[in-house]
C-alpha cells in the first residue's frame, strides 16, 4: 500500500493545526528582543509536525481534542524543537532542512540557550496549567533522549554496539519522543492508564522503524534529510545494516572495514567502500525485514482501538513514516 500523502493526512485537522500553531506562537514568545528573533526565524523553517498531528489524532481517536490536547502538541513540540537546536550544536551542522541553524546564524552559546529556553517554556506551559500527567511523560522522555544520545557516544568510541545496544540506543534516543507524542495525546483526553500505555507502545515501536528507515537512507546518494550519504557513517554512527553485516563478513574484512571505520577523517572513497560492504551483505535487507516488524507490532497494536477515520490517520503516519523516499 503507498502511503497516503502528508497534506492529505493533515487536510481533516486543518483547523485544528491552525488553533495548534496559535497556542505554540504564544508559548515561545519572549520579552527578550533576540530570543523573539531567533523563535519567529524557527517558527518560519518549521518541518513536516509529524508529532503534533499525531498527538491530535491520537486525542481525536479517544474522544476529542480539547485544549489541554493543544497543550499537549505544543509540548511535544517545543521538546522536538529543543533537541534539534541542541543537536545542531553538538554536531556542528550549519544546515537543517537546506536552512541555515540557529548556531550558524548565532553561534553555539546563543543556540544552546535558546534550546535550553524551549525546554523551559514546555516545562512551565505543564506546570501553569496543571498538567502534570503530560509533564510526566515529556520529562521521561527527555531524560530518556540524554541516555540514548550520551550511550551511542560512549559505544561509538569504542565500537562495540551490538543489536542488543543499539535498539536500546534508538528507543531512548529517537523512538522516546514519538513514544511521548502517541502517550501525550492519548493523556490529554484519558485518565485510563492501561490505554495510555498503550499508545505510548505503539509511538515507540513506530518511532524504531522511524529510525530504521533514517539508518537505511544514509546509504542513499541523497536523502530526505538534505544530508549526503554517509553522513552516519562519517560521525562513526554504528547503524542497524552496518552492525549486521560487520556480523556476517570474514574476520578479515571486518577487520579493514573498522579501521577504515574508525579513521580519523574518513574521505568520500572510504564512504562508498563501506556502502558497498554493507550493500554486498545482507545489511539493507535485514533492516528492512526489522523495521517492517516494528512497523507491524505498532499498527496491529493500534488496530486493538475501535475503528474510526482517526485511527486509519494514526495507521497512514506510521506507514508514512517509513516509506519515505529519498
């Protein structure tokens, strides 16, 4: 089945996107002059929302949006936002989505601060408002999101990810903000635990094929990201297609491929001589057979909630996300 366009999934919440985007305006506003600056520039190279529209469709599905669900978005949100400032930082990119950064536009100390502002901004929006059921679930995953950024650090310096690590990696470093995103939507409208929990399994699972795909776009002459390929190979980043072939290949080979691997500055011939390892090996399949089970666990597990135009919405995203092309 392909996937249903991302305009088309948003066309029945156009209005409730609108009332979303009003309550994130209101939060990120400052008295500060720069910080005004820098929040109307990100506010104008916003990206796809994939997790504010999941976060409606999920409240949608249980019940009806409220406003405690646009708090909810913009929770959601300003963390998604936070992190991207910050990860800029740390890996010194002077683009995102073809636009330059904020640390490039204002140098690292500004961006830090203005993400730690962001942060702030979504903590005080729960807060204020009493929401301490969603505050729960944001802070978790931004503690999870640390974990998972500061683990991948400490095992790619030594290069010994294996599978085990790495799905450990993903879930708290990427799969935990989609995970928050279903969990958030769902508290906003439910105090039934058991059916938030629920949510917040199925945005996790979603979110590691999520990532899975993004693994297997780096091997792409261009991808989606506006980043060129081998982009994670290059940061050392030890993704799911490299971690199996390393598995399989002789003992030889392997051996040349981590040197080459973990050369200090790896050129462009070094990139394609590892894409061509992984690509000979059973890497690309594997992780396409992995990230379609992830796939499927999320959307049967989404099925187990009545039918409704919200629900096939939830299902359209997930598959979205995940047959994104380059």
């Amino acid at each position: 089945m392909k996937s249903a366009v991302l305009s088309e999934i948003k066309a029945p919440i156009k209005k409730e996107l609108n009332n979303f985007e009003t309550f994130f305006k209101a939060a990120v506003k400052s008295n500060v002059p720069l910080l005004n600056i820098i929040m109307n520039y990100i506010l104008s190279t916003k990206g796809k929302q994939i997790r504010p529209v999941v976060v409606l469709y999920s409240a949608k599905m249980l019940g009806g949006i409220n406003e405690t669900t646009y708090r909810a978005a913009t929770l959601i949100e300003l963390l998604h936002t936070a992190t991207l400032v910050h990860d800029d930082v740390v890996d010194n990119s002077d683009h995102r989505r073809n636009l330059f950064t904020v640390n490039a536009l204002w140098k690292n100390k500004v961006a830090v601060l203005a993400g730690d502002y962001l942060l702030s901004r979504g903590m005080l929006t729960a807060l204020e408002s009493k929401d301490y059921e969603l505050l729960e679930i944001i802070s978790r995953a931004v503690k999870d999101m640390s974990e998972g950024e500061l683990l991948q650090m400490e095992k790619a310096r030594r290069l010994d990810i294996t599978e085990e690590v790495y799905f450990e990696v993903i879930r708290k470093k990427t799969a935990s903000l989609m995970a928050a995103a279903f969990g958030c939507g769902a508290a906003s409208v439910s105090n039934n635990m058991e059916e938030i929990e629920k949510m917040r399994q199925i945005g996790e699972w979603a979110g590691i094929a999520f990532q899975i795909k993004d693994d297997l776009l780096d091997y792409n002459k261009k991808n989606i990201t506006g980043k060129p390929k081998g982009t994670d190979i290059k940061e050392k980043k030890m993704t799911l297609p490299l971690i199996n072939m390393l598995q399989h290949i002789p003992g030889k080979q392997k051996r040349d491929i981590i040197r080459t691997f973990k050369k200090k500055n790896v050129t462009a011939k070094d990139v394609d001589k590892i894409i061509i390892a992984v690509k000979s090996s059973n890497g690309m399949e594997y992780a396409k057979r992995i990230m379609n089970e992830y796939k499927n666990r999320a959307i049967n597990l989404l099925n187990e909630f009545p039918d409704n135009p919200s629900r096939k919405a939830l299902e359209d995203i997930i598959t979205y996300s995940i047959e994104r092309v380059k």
